[in-house]
C-alpha cells in the first residue's frame, strides 16, 4: 500500500507532537512529508532525526539556529512565507494545521485551494476566514476536518442523522482552572493559576483561553462557520470530567453524544482516517468507574468572553478576525505581566464594540482588521 505524505505546521507544539506520536503508530500508511515550527529550532531538529521528512520550514529562525539540514537532509524554507511555500512545493495528501494563531492562515488556505484534506487544530482559521474558507472547500472539494475535540465529537455524532434533521448541537467545557473560583477572586488570578487546567494537556495560549472560556468563544464562531449552524444553535454545557465532549440534538428529540478518555490523540487521528477507524493507545473509558457525569450552565457573569463568542458569530464579516487577535494580544499582555487576568475580556470587549466593522471583508480586511485590534489592544494596559 503507497503511504499518504502528510504535512505537519506547527509540529513542535503541543498539538503538533501529539500529531508525531499518532503518525509514528501508523507509519507503514503514513509518511511525514514536511515539519513547520515558528523558532524552536533544537525541538524541530529532533523531529527531523526522527522522522526524516523531505523539507521543513522555520519562520522565525532568529540568533544563531541550530543546524536543521546536512547535504542529504530536508529543504529548508524560512520567513514569513515558508509555510505556504512548503504547501506550494512539497506534494502531500493532508495538512495537519496545528499552529496557533493567524501564522498558519495563508498555508491553510493554500492546502484548501489544492483540494486536500486539511485536518484542522487551528481554530482561529475558520473565527478568522471561516466565510471565505468553507465555500472555497466547496469549490475546490477539500475536505477541512476538525481536530479540536469537540468539532470533532460533533462531526462524528452528526453521522447518526442527516444534517437537516440537526436541531442543536452542545459544546462541553471543562469550565478551566477557574470554573470553581467567584468573580472577585478571578479578578486576582495569577499567570500561574491560568495555567493549571485539570483535565487536557494544552500549550499556555489556549489553557488560558479555557480559564478565561474564551476558547469556547472561538469554538462557537468556528463551529457556526464549519456545521453551517446560525449561533442560537451552538449550545455551550460545562461538564468537569471531560469526558463527553459534545452532543447533537435531533428534531426528534434524540441526543447523541460522542464520549472518550481526555485525549487528544484519538481526534488527530480520527481526522486523519476518516472515515475509516483505526486502533489507537487511549485508554478506553470505564463507566462504572465514571460513577456519574455532570453537567452545569456556564455563568456568563463570570466568563463574559462566551457572549463575545456568540456576538462576533452573529455579526460575521469582519468581527471574528477582531474577537480574535484582540484576544491573543491580551493573552500576551496577560502572560508578560502588563495586564491582569480579567481585563483579557475587558480590552477584548472594548476592541469588538469599536472597531469598523465590515460585512463581506476580503482576506486583505480580514488581516487588516486583526492588525487593527492588536495595535488598539497594545495601546491599552488598563480598561
């Protein structure tokens, strides 16, 4: 059997070795093409012994990196365009777009006007671009697969009906490191706190982006882009044990849920194997030792990001692009000490209701509009 080459962006984060692992198990079907990282070069070295692709990509090398080819080693592509360069230049049969951010925007997009499968960890893709990226899918016959686990969870259950009988689908939150924590101590919290998440092994952007929930807010506008679903059928249920990680309603009133062990694995490599399963190393689920699962509502007094989330998907156009950077500025403000863990929301919320909104933006005004809510954001060390 010929193996599929896959490429792998963002390969040296959290997202991207748990990818390595997945791909390591099934290397007599798959075949690592091509490595992304943004600087860790001595991480991206390693992978490249390990699994010998044909070219790598670093986009922001900086000092003195270490030695990532030989005369018989990979292509190296660096710069602010390596990624879409290695799209355009190394033949491959899936992307695993697993950068965080806006940096892997461009190659995405690439790999989807090439008709490939794209397995996607990278929500920002579709809170940014989601109006312009699904109906070039369509048009080109990509198929964009989510690898978050609970657009995954949704895609599996919608296969139970057809997608017209789908009254409303729930996303479950773990609810983060705060979920027990009133507003006044919130107000208070440290870096450190942010970063204790009970349940997934995430990288610190998006474990503070479960504390402040702001990650369900970006999981809303990317699952009204990916399921086709408007907002008021988007549903978010905290449930602490993480163990379902989402449900689909049926007009029949039927709810199907899609459970697991807490691993990010088994969405990675669903998404590479669909429609096909395959074996995989989670630790299967014991219900009886489960006892019960719980289910609450999210307290949107404590958690203000999750109505931003359902504003930026009503309102579309330009408003996802600046939910999004706003946020990841104020995250980086947060994580350098500059602002405190509740003004994350606040100078998120202020750069949403003031920002000039477009309704049909190109991709141009969609990176304009990210650049725009950095800068106001940036400008802002106090609300």
């Amino acid at each position: 059997m010929k193996r599929k080459r896959v490429i792998v962006l963002g390969s040296t984060g959290s997202i991207g070795r748990q990818s390595l692992d997945v791909l390591a198990r099934m290397d007599d079907r798959w075949e690592v093409a091509a490595l992304a990282a943004c600087s860790r070069a001595e991480a991206l070295a390693g992978q490249i012994a390990r699994h010998r692709p044909e070219a790598v990509a670093l986009t922001r090398p900086g000092g003195e990196p270490v030695s990532l080819t030989d005369r018989n080693g990979p292509r190296l592509f660096t710069g602010e365009d390596a990624l879409e360069r290695l799209v355009d230049e190394v033949a491959f049969d899936c992307l695993i777009s697993a950068v965080v951010g806006t940096a892997g925007l461009r190659a995405t997009m690439r790999a989807v006007e090439l008709g490939k499968r794209v397995a996607l960890a990278n929500k920002e893709t579709l809170v940014i671009a989601g109006s312009i990226l699904m109906p070039l899918a369509r048009r080109t016959g990509a198929e964009i697969l989510p690898v978050d686990s609970e657009h995954s969870a949704v895609f599996q259950a919608m296969h139970a009906g057809k997608r017209d009988d789908v009254r409303r689908i729930y996303l479950t939150a773990s609810g983060g490191p705060l979920r027990t924590w009133d507003k006044e101590a919130m107000e208070r919290a440290t870096l450190e706190d942010a970063l204790r998440h009970p349940t997934w092994e995430m990288g610190p952007k998006i474990t503070i982006d479960s504390a402040t929930m702001m990650n369900k807010a970006l999981e809303i506008v990317e699952a009204h882009w990916l399921f086709d679903l408007e907002p008021e059928r988007i549903e978010v249920v905290v449930h602490p044990e993480s163990v379902v990680h989402a449900l689909v309603e049926f007009c029949d009133g039927s709810m199907i849920a899609q459970m697991g062990t807490p691993d990010m694995r088994t969405p990675i490599q669903y998404a590479l194997t669909h429609p096909d399963r395959w074996p995989c190393p989670s630790e299967p689920l014991d219900l009886c030792a489960l006892g019960r699962l719980t289910f609450e509502p999210p307290d949107a007094e404590r958690f203000p990001a999750l109505g931003l989330g359902y504003e930026a998907a009503r309102r579309g156009g330009t408003a996802g692009a600046v939910l999004n950077a706003a946020n990841e500025q104020a995250v980086e403000m947060f994580r350098n000490g500059l602002i405190g863990f509740a003004d994350i929301a606040r100078l998120t919320e202020r750069a949403l209701s003031q920002h000039d909104w477009q309704a049909t933006p190109d991709l141009d005004a969609l990176l304009a509009a990210d650049r725009w809510a950095r800068d106001e954001v940036a400008r802002c060390t106090t609300c």
